[in-house]
C-alpha cells in the first residue's frame, strides 16, 4: 500500500523534535474533502502546530504530514505529544438532525445529506458519520507499518469511552479513550474488526 506524501506540511506546522514513541492515538478530522488541511495551512498565519502526522481519507488514501519521529502541538499537553503518533481518519464525526428536512449539519455547520449516518446517543449527541471500510483496512496498513517500525506493542483498546492511568501505556488507543469532551472516534467505528485484524499476523 502506498503513502501519499502529496499533502507534507511546511516546517511551520510542526516541531522538528524526535522522541521515543509509545502511543498510536486515532482520531478524527472533523470534516471532509480533506478540509482541514486547509485550516491546517492557514490559521496562525500558517504557523498553526496543532496538526497531525497522518490522515487517511474516506477512500483509504493513507497521507503523510509529516516524518512521524517528530512531534506537533496536537494535544495541549507536551508529554503526550512528545510519546504519541497521531492518525485522523476523515469523518465529519457527529451531526444534528436538521428539523424535518431529509438531511443533517454538521458541528461546522455544512449540511450533510448523505445517507452514510448511524443513530445512537453518545457523549450528548445522537447521529455519526460512518466510517469507511477502506480507510479502516488502510489504518490497520499504517498501524502495523508504525508499530514495528517503532516498537510499539499491538495492545488495542477495544472500545472509545474513558480510560484512567494511560500515562504508562503502551500501544494503540482513541482520542475519546483519553476524556470524555472527545468525540472520536465515534460509535460509527468498526471496533471488532479493527481488534480482530491488528492482532493478526
């Protein structure tokens, strides 16, 4: 499988620091069509550090940022950016019904009228974005691929709701894994068979 390394970011949008790394972390984009890479690029006068080594697209295409060694501002605290490699999967993540129109919108406020929505309350909200079968192959791809490259465990947390003490852990977790004002990943996520094909040799 490829990576697609059409989409680096400038040396603005990351730190050129390389740690140790223990922790694959997924979460989500929060958008589609690739946007946030645009906000990415733009905000802070395209000085913005709050990115993300990896996304991989609703059609599985694997990109790469940034060299995963290095580390960005992703999360506010500096000793789990410094241990974890991020990777987004594009997904819009929670949507409100829009009234009794046939369509959704989204937390951005995009109106989504695909029929790709699953309904099931959570952490406050009541209809996700599905997740696509191809980009979950893909991220099993990219897992594998950076756990032996850096020596990272294949110790999966089968589930995304809260877990305590995960200063120590090694391995493949969620960002809503870490607090409960995270959304992703969603409901919407193949648990199972993510589980089931990363313990696979």
């Amino acid at each position: 499988m490829i990576i697609d390394k059409s989409l680096i970011l400038e040396k603005d949008n990351y730190l050129n620091i390389e740690n140790v790394k223990k922790q694959i972390i997924i979460g989500n984009t929060l958008n589609h069509d690739m946007k946030h890479i645009i906000g990415w690029l733009h905000r802070n006068n395209g000085k913005y550090k709050k990115t993300a080594p990896y996304s991989i697209s609703k059609g599985g295409v694997i990109y790469e940022h940034f060299n995963p060694s290095y580390q960005s501002s992703y999360f506010d605290d500096d000793n789990l950016n410094n241990k974890s490699i991020v990777i987004l999967l594009e997904n819009d993540g929670w949507l409100i019904k829009n009234g009794e129109e046939n369509n959704f919108i989204s937390w951005l406020g995009y109106i989504y009228n695909k029929k790709d929505v699953i309904d099931k309350k959570w952490r406050g909200n009541n209809h996700w974005v599905k997740y696509n079968k191809k980009q979950i192959d893909s991220l099993i791809f990219l897992v594998k691929k950076l756990c032996e490259e850096f020596t990272i465990p294949l110790n999966v947390i089968t589930h995304n709701t809260k877990v305590d003490d995960l200063d120590n852990y090694t391995g493949i977790m969620y960002k809503s894994n870490l607090n409960t004002s995270y959304t992703d990943v969603t409901p919407a996520f193949y648990f199972d068979y993510f589980t089931n094909n990363i313990n696979l040799k």
